[in-house]
C-alpha cells in the first residue's frame, strides 16, 4: 500500500463538472463538487488494523451465536498508525445503497472509490444498481472516476439509485452468491439502516458459511438518526436532515410570530425515532415539542397529549398570543401504548375477518380500543382502515397525525371556551416535512463524515475484514482525530420479540 | 439635504448582534445582518425628482377619475442625479406592513430609516404594529437605529408585524386621520400588495381631501409574483421565494430519481396567479408542470388536466420510468372555468340555503356542475362544503388539489391498466410548499431590491409625493444603473367586474 499524505478528491477527471451536468447543476452544485474533504490522521498515513477482544451480542446471545455460527464473537477492529507498508493486492469491490436517501450517500461510495485508487490501485468499484435487487439480479455498472465525480458532495441516491429489497430466502442467497462469483467479489459494501445492516451480516455470514471470499462490510445510513452506539456514534444524513427542517421550521416560526395568529403543527420524518424531532428541537426552540418516547415512557393518552397541547395554547392565550409552533414526530401514534393496542387490534380483524359496512367489526374491538377509534376524528378512522404495507401492517406513516392532533385541540379547546376558561382565537396550519430532507446537499459534517466511513471501509475489505460495520467515531474532536475502525456487527444484534421472534441490531 | 457616496448599513450601533439575539441567531444570520448592501448610483448622490407627463388609468380612467378626484392624472416620478442640495427638512414618518409576509420587509423600513437619517437627519420613523389596524389605533413604536439594526437582511415581519384589516369605511379613515393628525406624520409608507397598494391610494386621496400634509406612498410587495407593470417590474419577496421552493423541489426530484417509485404532487403558493409554479418550473425543470393561466386560456377541465398528467405517466411507464415530479399552482381549480362555476354555485347556494343532509340542495345545481361534484373525490366534495372566508365564499386555498389529482389521477390509471393501455406502477407523493417560503432569508436580490425601495420611498416623501408606489427598475442591470422612481397608484387601476364592481390595481 503506497502512502499518501494528501487526498486528490475533486482532481479527477479535471476539476470542473463538464458536459450534461453542468447545464442542469445549480451554481451550489458546482461549488460543491470541488469542495475539498479532509480525512482522519489514521487514513491519511500508513496503517494497521488492531483486533479488539473476543465480542458478545447486544442480548440474547446464545440465539445470536446459533444465527451467525461463524461470525459471532468474532472482535472489532481499530486503525492504527504504522510504519509498515501493506500489500499492492487489486481488488474487486461491490456497494450497493439499501433503503431511503441520506445525504452523503454518494461520498461514501467517492470514499471507497478513493481507498482503492489510494491503497490499491488497479482495483475495481462496482455499483449495484437500484438496491439489493441489483445484487440479485447482477445488474451493476462499473465506477470509474469520470462516473463519480459529479456525485461527489452531492444528496440523493441518483449514482446508482436505491432500493428496499431484501435478501433473505435461500434463494436470493443463491443469486447473491451467484453474483459474488461471477464478478468475483473480494467485497461488498451495504450502505444502509439497521435492517440493510441486519441483512448485510446474514449475507457475511453465508459468504463465509460457502467459503466465499466475498467479504460484506455495513455502513451506518439513516435520517432517523436511530443506528447508533458507542462505536458508531450517529448515522450518517441526520445532520443534514435536521439542518434542513430546521431551516424550515426557522421561518415558520418567524411567520407565526410576524401573523400571530397561527399554530402551525409541523410533523418530521422519523417513524421509530423521535431524534430528529428532538434534534430540530434543540435548534430552533419551538413552543411545544412532542417526544414519541416520552410518550411512550409516561404512558399517555391521545388525550393527556392534546390536553398538554391545550393547556399551552390557554396558558399563552392569556398573553394575548394566538400563534406557535409546535413539532410532532411521524410516529408519534405508534408510541402512544392505547393507540398500539388499537393498531394491533386492527391488524388482527383486517387479516383475518371482513370489514363489513355496517359496522359489526367494530365489536371484536376490546372496550378501550373501540372508545379511542370512536373518540379519533373521522378522517383518521378511514386511514386507519387504508391499504396496508407489505407485512400487512396499518401504514402508521400515512396517518396526518397533525391534522389529528389540530382537529382534537379544535374540539377541547371549543370546550373550554364554552366553560370560560379560553378566550383566545385558535387556528391551525399542519405541514409536513419529509422528502425535502433526504436528498438536499450534505452539509460539511455529513459529507466528511460519509468520505471517512467510505475510506475505512476499503481499509477493512483490504485487510479481509468481514461483518462489521465502518465506525467512525470521536466525532466532537477535530476531523484529524476521528478514530476509524469496524464493529463486528452480531455485537450490535439483539433477538426482537414485540411481533414475533426476530433477531436485529 | 447631505450628499453621501457611502452607506454605513449594519455599522449602527456596533456592527455586531448583541444581547438576547446574538444566543438565538443562527451563524448565517448574524453573517446577514452585517451584509452590506450596494445602492443605485442615482441614490449616492444629490438627486432631484422629474415629473413624468400627465398620467390615466389601466382602464375605465373616467370611473377611477370620479373615484380618485385629487390624485387621478397626476404624473409618475423619476429620481435623476443633480447638483443641487435639498432641504435638510426634518421628517416624520410611518411604516406599516400590510399582508402577508415576504422576504425583504425588514429592508424596505432599513431603506426608509437609513434615507431620513442620511438626508433628513433628525427625522422620526414610526412602526405601525400589526398591520393597519395599528394605524387605526394608532399603535407604533419609534424605529431607531438599535431597533432596527438585528432585522436588517431578515426575513418575516416581525419587527413590527403584520396584519390584513383594511382600512375602507369612512370610520375607519377617520381613525388613520387621528393618527397621522396625532403623530403630525409627513409621510406614511405603505408596504403591501395589490389590495394593500389600492387601500394605500384611497388613504393618499382621503388626507389629501382633508387637506392633511400627510403623503402616502406604497411598496410592491407579494411572494406570488402577480404586482408587477412596466414600472414596477416584480414585487419584493417571489426571488427568495421561488429560490426556496426551487431548492426543496430540486431536492425531491432527486429523491424520486433516487427511488424510482413515486410522483411527487408539488403544490405551490400562488393562488390568483401562478408565477411561483412557473419560475420554480424554469429553475428546476420538472416532469410536468400545471399553468394556471394556461388552463383557463384553454378552456380546459379538470377531466382534461387529469388526462394530460395521465398521458404523460403512461408514456413515461412505457420506458420503465415510474416516477417523477409534477408542479401544481395553489390556485389551479379556481383557474378551470367548470370549477368556477360550481364554486360559484355553491357560494351562492350556501350563502341563502340550508344544506340538508339528504342531499336535496344539489338539485339547485347546473347539470354541469352536479356532474363534476359528482365527479370529484368525496374529500374534495366535503372540502368544498368547509367554512367560508369572511367574504362568504369556498377557501380555495384550503382544497388540497394535489391530493385531488393524485386520487383522479389513480383511477384514471386503473382504467387505462384495465384496457391494457398501461402497465406501470404509480405511487402519489402529495406536497404543499407555502409558508416555508415567506419567511426565509431574503436572496442577496430581495434585499437589495428592498433596501432601494424603501430608500426610494424616502425620498419620495421628502419631496412632498403622494399616491405613488415606490419603483425601482431596470433590474437585470448591475445594481448602480437601476433606475428609481414613484408610479402614480392611480395610472396604474382598472375596475374589476367580475364579482361585483370594485376598482383595483
């Protein structure tokens, strides 16, 4: 391996986005695409990889051990500085994006891409295309430096596109089998969420189990900023999601307070997770946040939610403003413990039986789940009943949880008027703010942050390193000092039982 | 009046935001406040005001001549550069923002401030807070130069807010005359729209009846784009605007290149005009956009847009493309002749019949019009039974139309599969950009175009002018050759006559 100090990323082809790009890249864009990325001290020297001690499971590790028999205990990595010079071996490198846009998705692969150009030259990238179907179905193109740059810091899946695909069946092991031999993969990069990651360890773990020599690294994605622990300290996108809804929730707070005499009911991406909720929170200090675990935690009702809500609409009414700002996480009906019980009820009657007009379904409902669909407003009853996703689950996703929340604040707060305890004016604005945030320019953080994840994991793959996901970490110290290693992913790995036995980081 | 080569904008007090601000500004907005601002050359230097010919009306000048006696054929102004010095005239002078918020607002009263205290040093600037009820009530705060200073280059209203009530019936202009009467108000500004600048005019002809001293001069201001002639070329607010709107489109077409499976239904502000839509169209090149105004030159129905939108998706399926991006104006349905007539319809059955459950008032309906409500997606229908705006008539802007056209669209499409004309798959993505839009940072354009605004309507009220609206042109030039001036309001009204007869801008 042949030491370099300095990384020529943006040098190659020429420096400037040329051809069919440059009439469509705004002028930001084009700025962007030369933006310099500095890497951690430990990929910019020579390096070792250090083994850590034999590793466990997150829980349950017994079962773990029996799912992953030759994975499981297997240590973490550390890089560390060294004198020695690694071998020139070519590689033959596959990456493949799994689940839903982040930003830096692109600089992960531009940071794979450059490891090999670096590290092993004469190596081969190739990206699968549309997700892990692309893997299934060989379906790839080869990346080469003219493909990757106009990619370089830029949002979006576009270089070789997503999918949610999985590969779980013996069969679709067989296609990713397939694959690996005939491009014959040394590796595979899986950019993806705790379920691609899931995936990816099951695919380490047949690879090795078939005596491949395909290796399969993990790279932690997720807006939702739920893929984290110690060694991999956040996901990459949050950043940049949550600068973005903040954004936008900045000047909706500047218009209510310029109007004064609206609510506005902002719900943010984040099914499971709360965190971006929490995180725009602490950016923009909006009136009112609602926390799903909090929730959750204090087991409250829709109803001890809208009365929080209320309560704050009164006490502000006093003081003559009639305006606000208040944040709700996607999920937050599917933290609320009676409403879970609703939905589950709801799954089993909607599997099993048929939804007659008349309403006769509605009795297999125990007592307390029949009161809440009754109390919900209409329109959220009919989207209750909706189509369901592929697991036959109610799309908790679609459900207008603010125009919910907007219509049961409307009718207490009618209530209270009528009891003279509210005097004020109540108006409510509900938005959503979802897609605009998966695929706008990474920030400085995600993009260097997605370079260096991309750039450790060549750096595992060349050393033969299989399931782990690249950890980069020591992330509030300058960018110099961000340690870079992989964590062996059936430590992070749990068995799930809240709908059935499932095993999952 | 003082020559001055210079501007010292952002220097007053200390050049820095300080005290409760500085812990809540963001970096790029402490980086905005400081940013200094270029102006006209014409307004450096001494300049003197050159009256334009005698002037009439869009249209109908003898109805407006009758309507607006006293100011009716007087000339449009121009600020042309001159030797001589004015007056050093101490002013007094109020601002009022009127309407809803635009970028920019905050450096039209940054202009007027910055104009009295340059060339009429000693003058006063009130703030009329909440719009023109705070004329009416004569509630103001006095503008200094630490009051403003943390606004300058920020987005929203909230400096002094804003507000829609109209000063119209002879009580209430017998209120704005105690006011200015009280304040011993020179000038007043009037930051607003179309309704805002015509309310602005009436106010300019009414003291000028009563022979108060008191000028009134508007500001072009609305993010929809739609106040705008020879002499005003835009209105502050639609640059930022589209910019923003543009961005998080160019984000979500990304993301459905990225995903390949939805179509993105963009709603846009912009309910009487579709400008926004337009622009954004131009900046980001969608898939599909929806013209407003094209529609109704055309003639076309809904059924027709619904086809159009469908054609495209099939022939878009037929090379395995099954997403994409469509832009719709905010105010489309009212743009579809057969929509106005129902609407219409229906604002007169409401306004005089009761709606029985049954369903009996849809008799009253046209053939024409019970087919299209029947044709229309029960949500829509109930949409269009909703509350009434204080004028009695259908909220349009509250009918989400792109969720309307993502549910005629599927079924469309579920016939054409049927007759086996389509073979695709469509998922609709419904979106409404608005209010993130209002209140952003103003664009370098916006706050320059705003600051010479207010710096021009300054010194249109320092020469005594009324009734004009505050123009500045020639804008694809470099900043130093843009022309300023003041249109007369009333060269520039028309009598409207579609729903009644009103005069108008």
């Amino acid at each position: 391996m042949a030491p370099t100090t300095t990384v020529p990323i943006g040098t190659l082809p020429s420096g400037s986005v040329t051809g069919r790009l440059a009439s469509v890249y705004s002028e930001v864009q084009k700025t962007r695409v030369d933006h310099a990325l500095p890497l951690p001290s430990v990929l910019k020297h020579p390096f070792t990889i250090l083994d850590g001690p034999p590793s466990s499971a997150a829980g349950n590790p017994d079962e773990i051990a029996k799912l992953f028999p030759h994975l499981f205990g297997q240590p973490s990595a550390a890089l560390a500085p060294s004198g020695a010079v690694q071998t020139q071996k070519k590689l033959k490198i596959g990456v493949v994006l799994s689940g839903g846009q982040a930003p830096g998705g692109h600089n992960v692969i531009s940071g794979i891409f450059d490891y090999l150009q670096e590290r092993a030259p004469g190596s081969t990238l190739y990206g699968f295309k549309g997700g892990p179907a692309g893997i299934m179905k060989c379906k790839y193109v080869e990346l080469t430096s003219e493909y990757i740059y106009p990619y370089r810091n830029q949002g979006g899946f576009d270089m070789i596109c997503s999918g949610r695909d999985k590969i779980e069946t013996p069969e679709q092991f067989k296609q990713a089998e397939e694959t690996a031999k005939k491009l014959d993969l040394d590796g595979l990069v899986v950019i993806g969420g705790d379920d691609s990651n899931t995936n990816a360890c099951l695919l380490a773990e047949n690879f090795r189990s078939k005596n491949l020599k395909t290796s399969v690294i993990g790279c932690p994605k997720t807006i939702d900023g739920d893929l984290k622990c110690k060694e991999v300290p956040t996901s990459f996108g949050f950043d940049t999601a949550c600068k973005i809804y903040s954004e936008m929730i900045g000047n909706v707070m500047i218009d209510a307070r310029s109007t004064g005499k609206y609510y506005h009911f902002v719900r943010l991406m984040g099914r499971a997770a709360s965190h971006i909720t929490l995180e725009c929170a602490l950016q923009t200090h909006p009136n009112i946040t609602i926390i799903g675990e909090e929730v959750a935690a204090k087991k409250l009702t829709l109803k001890n939610v809208t009365d929080y809500i209320v309560d704050v609409v009164c006490k502000r009414a006093e003081i003559n403003y009639n305006y606000g700002v208040i944040l709700i996480p996607e999920g937050l009906i599917d933290f609320i413990p009676e409403v879970q019980h609703l939905i589950a009820e709801l799954n089993e009657i909607l599997a099993h039986d048929t939804v007659d007009e008349g309403g006769l379904w509605k009795k297999k409902l125990t007592d307390q789940s029949l009161k809440l669909f009754d109390f919900l407003p209409q329109a959220i009853q009919e989207q209750l009943m909706l189509e369901r996703d592929p697991h036959g689950n109610v799309q908790v996703a679609k459900i207008e949880t603010e125009k919910m929340l907007i219509q049961m604040v409307e009718t207490e707060l009618e209530k209270r008027k009528q009891e003279g305890k509210y005097n004020g004016e109540f108006k409510g604005q509900s938005h959503f703010f979802g897609y605009e945030g998966r695929c706008g320019l990474p920030t400085n953080f995600d993009a260097t942050y997605c370079y260096a994840l991309g750039y450790g994991a060549g750096a595992l793959l060349h050393s033969g390193k299989t399931g782990l996901i690249s950890s980069v970490a020591n992330l509030c110290a300058p960018v110099e000092e961000w340690t870079v290693g992989g964590t062996a992913l059936t430590s992070l790995m749990d068995v799930e039982r809240r709908h059935g036995t499932h095993f999952h980081l």
